[in-house]
C-alpha cells in the first residue's frame, strides 16, 4: 500500500538559544508599553490586552535582536513550505498579547492580513492557556480520535514554553485556551506577507 500526505497542515517549532538573556528586559518593555499605549485589536470578543495596530513590536529597537532572529527563522519555515526565494514585504506587524487570569483568544486565523504568521512565547507560566490549532478538513468525517496517530487529529494542543517560536500558515485557524492561573503569559505575534513581484 502507498500512502500520500497530502494538503498537511505544516507548524514548525523552534527554540530561541538566547531567550533567557532577553526576556527580563523585553517583560520589562511590554508592561511599559502597557501604561502608555491603548489596547489594540478592537475586533476581537476577548479582551486580552494587545498592541495589534498601536505598537509595532518591528519599530521598537528593544526588540532588534529578537525580531532578527524570528524573520531568520520564517524565512527557513517559508523556503520549505514553498516560498523559495520569495521577500517579505518590508512592512512586518508585530504585537504583544498579555494574558492576565480568565483571558484567552476566541479561533480566528490571520488569512486576511499575511501568509505566515507565528506566535513567540516571551513568558509561559504552566497552565495559562496552550494555543489550539483546528484541522482544515471539512466536517462530516466521524472522528476515529488516537492519540498515537496523527491522522486521526481533528485539533492539536501546543503548550506553551518560555522562549518558543510557532510558525504556521495564516490561514489555519487557532485559538488560546483561557489562562486559568493567577500568573500571567506575554506573547508576541507577528504577520509576514510574501511579496510575489
């Protein structure tokens, strides 16, 4: 018998070597924004606050060595997925989320605005919500759920961690579990559009 994975739904993850030298003072950043800058992403149902269309994280030179080696990383993500020599457009954007205890992010996905978009861990404190991404495939199959089997996975549940990178096309839809902790997790979240002329 011959197998074919066909259409896959392709998420990489990678870890930042250097996290622990630049969370402190990028944590630091956040919360200073935070008193200074209005919430942003007016058309969500959460209320998570984000600097979605008010603070470009891409402007902010504290972010410099951080969003260096995220576009390094996209690019890898975007030659194996098929965006071989393809520039980003030069305009990136770029925003924090910050989860406070009963905040969480309804499914949505970024379709309209990019072609890739990632999500960074800045801190991840256990329990404060994995990030749940959906199957594209159409409804009506009857779920044959094994957790050995990826086949059979209709979501899939990424824990966050401290430092981590997840990339992913922008039009899986995904969401954020509700944090339910009394601790609170930074996220940044970025959108890159492929420039095709």
């Amino acid at each position: 018998m011959k197998t074919l994975t066909l259409f896959p739904t392709v998420i990489n993850i990678s870890k930042n070597p250097n996290h622990n030298q630049i969370e402190k003072l990028l944590v630091d950043e956040c919360i200073s924004v935070q008193e200074t800058t209005s919430q942003g992403g007016k058309n969500w149902y959460s209320d998570v606050y984000n600097t979605c269309g008010t603070h470009n994280l891409m402007d902010n030179v504290k972010f410099k060595s951080l969003n260096d080696w995220i576009i390094s990383e996209v690019q890898q993500y975007a030659n194996m997925i098929g965006y071989n020599q393809k520039p980003f457009k030069t305009k990136v954007s770029g925003w924090f989320n910050i989860y406070d205890k009963h905040d969480y992010q309804e499914v949505h996905d970024h379709i309209d605005y990019s072609d890739i978009s990632i999500i960074y861990y800045l801190t991840a404190p256990e329990g404060t919500g994995n990030v749940i991404f959906y199957s594209p495939e159409p409804k009506g199959v009857k779920s044959v759920f094994d957790k050995d089997n990826p086949y059979t996975y209709s979501t899939m549940s990424i824990q966050p961690e401290a430092g981590t990178l997840v990339m992913f096309k922008s039009n899986v839809k995904h969401g954020v579990q509700q944090n339910k902790t009394n601790k609170q997790k930074i996220s940044l979240a970025y959108n890159f559009e492929i420039l095709w002329h």
